[in-house]
C-alpha cells in the first residue's frame, strides 16, 4: 500500500508540533522549581561561646545585618519573629530557638535581639543532644517566621528560602564561634632508638593531615633539641648532641595558622638509649667492622666487650676450633679487651663466632662476637696429569677435525651431507651429526612434522565448505529452490 504524500507531510508536521511542545513544558517545569536555601549574610552572636550543657546552650545576644522581608498581608507578616537552627550532620535542620522577637520588626539595615527568655516571652528552647553529636563545626541559620505560626514564609511570597547563617566549632560541651582549627596529630619516628655516643640520628615527625604547615618542637622535657619545618606532612631533624644514658623525646606541632590547624603532641614519647655499644670488632687498621663481619684465615683482629664484672677473668675460644686464645681481665669499667685475635689456619668456613667465658651479666649480654670465616680463594693445581692437554690425545680437538661441532652442524643443512658425519666413528655421532636428520629434512623455519599442515588444510576445508553452504542457502531461497511445506495444524 501506498501513503499518499499528503498524509505523509501531515504526520511530520504533527510530530515536529508534539516535540516543539515536549520541549515547552520541560522548560517551564525545570524553570519553575523553588530556588533553594541560600545564605544572604552572616549574623553575630555575643558572648561567642557557651556550653551545651546549659539549659539554653545559645544564649546572649543576636544580630543581623539586613531586614526581614517587608510583606504584610491584613494582620500576617514576616519581620516580626525570628527562629536559629542547627544544620546537623545529615543536612537536616533543628530548631534551637524559635519565637525571637525582642526589638522587633526587624526592618531595619541591621537589628540586634536579646536571646533571653524575659526578653522573648513565649520563645522556645530545644535541646541540641539530637542535633550535636561530636566535635566538629556546625553551621546555624537564622530566619524570618511568621507572627501567627511561626512558620517559613512560602516561597511565592518570599523566594529563595533566605537566611543568615554562623559556623561554630564544638569541642566536647564547648561551642565557640567560628569554623576553629582543625585538629592534627603527630607521631615521631628516629632511624636508630640505640646509638652510641656522638652517633647523629635522625628524628622524623609525620603530620596528619599532610596539609597542615607550621613546624615541630624536638623536646626532652623542657629542654628543645631542635626544630624543624614541616614539608608534605614531615619534618625531619638531625641530632648527635644526645648524651650517654636513657632519653624520652616527644615532637610538638606548632601550627603556622592557629586558626585553620591546632596544635598536637606526640601521644607517647620516643625511647632513645645511648650507649657503648655491648661488643665490637675492628682490624689490624683500627677500623671499627660491621655486625657479622667476614673475615680470612690469618687475620688479626681486635675483640671489645663491654658490661662484664670489672676484675674478672674471662677466656676466649673460637667456636668449632680447638685453638688456644690469650685471657683477658675486664677494667675497671667492665670492658674486656683482646688486642689482637688471629683467626686460625685450620678454621673452618662458614658461620662461626669468638666465644668467651663467663658470660657478662646484664642487659643485653652476650657470649659470642659473631662473623663468618671466608671460603679460601680456589687455585688450579699445578700437579695435576689432566693439565696437560699433551698427555691425553682425546682432549685435543685438533686431533679429529670430524669432531668439531662447527663443521658438523654446517654439513647438516641437507639431509644427504649429514650422512657422512654419522660415519665418523664415535665423536661424529656423540655431536648431533649426521644421524640427527629430522631436522635436516624440514624446510628452513617450518613446522615440525606434528599435524600442523593437516591441521590448517582441515581449517581452510571447513572454512570453504561453510561459505558455500551459506552461499547455497541464499540462492535457493532466492529463486525459490528452496521451499517448505505448510505447518500443520
């Protein structure tokens, strides 16, 4: 069947008149929603501070800088009564005065109310329990009732749903004007809690959060070691001026901007103990070595123990070696001392350590100095038959050149030159010579004989018989070759 024209340039105007009124009613209905809260200043409160414990946590005095709205409708209005709120932390909003209306109308550029309640008769007082949940800032809002109920003007006749708004910061039961700081924390870190006398370490503050600039106080009670500036939440101070003995550091942020962050503390402090160190090694040098040093057969060394009985006797062996060491007498101090320390020849290698006798008593005593004894260095021997490539025919390669992998492996492109290496007694066919001819017969980066070529010949079938069928299955259809019965019934 046939649409005339007609019917056709009908239709489409139709749509375009449906679409162009779709168009219409979307734009009035996204235009015509009520425009939300919106804070037009900011009042004051006077004190700016108080408990909430109180039985009217927000008391004192009220001002704002503007007017209510001037409409009057017979015995109604909106600028004789006004309402604070506390925004929680849901969005929502409670009421924690409504009725203010001392000195009202409030028409003028800007108008001050006690918050009294001989000043207000009739005003309540909520709780602000449900409202303050924690620490944190708060916003209030202040706005213009009606005279009769209390209520917020409609929107058609006061738009926008204005208000004057105040942040307060609370802290446990103390509220205080303003937005406050935000609180930080410190923690401290040093990159050696045990050193040794004059040994600098460095001490590490870390800030949170990260954006709070100022510096840190490094302090042993009230005495500062130093400060530092804080950089991406870190400050980083460097000292060796700890004395011998026991020391608790603590880190103190100071705040650059005491209003926007607080102040903080390290919770705990940081235990720092200097001290000797309870044993140590140094060479023949005077070199002071690391924990488990390496040493070499025949070395000479020097041993330290600190924290012994002073006046005792103590012996030294070496572990697993029968070797007879020097005594030693700790000074006066407890400190033993082994000038020299020679590990013997026969040692065995691998870990071992200089083991004396009696133990020290003590914190952190130790028995044994520990450190690992080297292999010995490996040397060809000069003795050995096998050393000589004269003496054993075999060896030498140039005795059968027919054994030289090189020219078997480039005989073995075809696979009638391989033959004549796998004649080659032995050595030819120990070297993957002629009779490896697998591989010569296979063309030159090809498959190997595995089913692969029929693999891809099946592949290319399959494709080709696919094609055809479908190829079929539209022409038949086409020239009407290929029919069907009636469904049955």
């Amino acid at each position: 069947m046939t649409v005339p024209r007609t019917f056709r340039r009908t239709a489409a105007i139709v749509a375009a008149c449906a679409l162009l009124a779709l168009g219409l009613v979307t734009l009035v209905v996204t235009q015509s929603q009520p425009a939300r809260a919106a804070s037009v200043g900011e009042f004051t409160l006077t004190p700016g501070s108080g408990s909430l414990s109180d039985p009217q946590p927000i008391a004192g005095t009220l001002g704002i800088p503007g007017a209510c709205p001037d409409v009057t409708i017979e015995d109604l209005n909106w600028n004789s009564v006004l309402s604070l709120s506390v925004v929680k932390a849901d969005g929502t909003e409670a009421q924690a005065l409504n009725g203010i209306t001392d000195h009202a109308p409030y028409s003028g550029a800007t108008s001050t109310a006690s918050l009294a309640a001989a000043a207000n008769p009739g005003m309540a007082v909520n709780s602000l329990a449900d409202a303050i949940t924690g620490d944190g800032t708060y916003e209030l809002r202040v706005r213009c009732m009606d005279n009769f109920d209390w209520a917020v003007a409609p929107d058609s006749i006061v738009p926008g749903d204005p208000y004057w708004s105040q942040k307060i910061t609370v802290t446990g039961d103390h509220w205080q004007v303003g937005e406050g700081a935000k609180a930080t924390a410190v923690t401290l870190l040093a990159d050696d809690a045990t050193p040794e006398p004059g040994q600098a370490i460095t001490l590490t503050a870390s800030v949170t959060p990260a954006e709070a600039t100022g510096t840190v106080t490094f302090a042993e009670g009230a005495t500062t070691l130093g400060q530092a500036t804080v950089a991406d939440g870190k400050a980083v101070f460097k000292t060796s001026a700890l004395a011998e003995g026991s020391h608790d550091v603590v880190a103190r942020f100071t705040p650059q901007d005491p209003a926007q962050w607080g102040a903080s503390e390290t919770a705990d402090p940081l235990h720092v103990i200097v001290q000797q160190a309870r044993y140590e090694m140094r060479d023949s040098a005077g070199q002071l070595l690391p924990f488990n040093p390496e040493l070499t057969r025949g070395q000479t060394v020097k041993v330290i123990i600190r924290g012994c009985q002073p006046g005792a006797e103590y012996t030294m062996a070496m572990f697993n070696n029968d070797t007879t060491f020097p005594k030693a007498t700790a000074d006066a101090n407890g400190t033993v001392t082994w000038p020299t320390l020679t590990v013997p020849e026969d040692a065995v290698a691998g870990q071992t350590s200089w083991d004396y006798n009696p133990d020290c008593t003590g914190v952190d005593s130790v028995a044994a100095v520990s450190f690992t004894l080297a292999e010995p260095s490996s040397q060809s021997p000069s003795t050995s038959p096998s050393s000589d490539p004269s003496d054993d025919p075999s060896d030498d390669p140039s005795d059968d050149p027919s054994d030289d992998p090189t020219g078997d492996t480039s005989g073995t492109t075809t696979g009638g030159d391989s033959t004549t290496g796998g004649d080659t007694g032995s050595g030819g066919s120990s070297g993957t010579g002629g009779d490896s001819g697998s591989g010569g017969t296979s063309p030159q980066g090809g498959l190997a004989s595995t089913g692969s070529q029929i693999a891809l010949f099946s592949g290319v079938g399959a494709v080709v018989l696919v094609t055809a069928g479908i190829v079929f299955v539209r022409f038949g259809r086409r020239n009407g070759l290929l029919t069907f019965g009636e469904p049955r019934a």
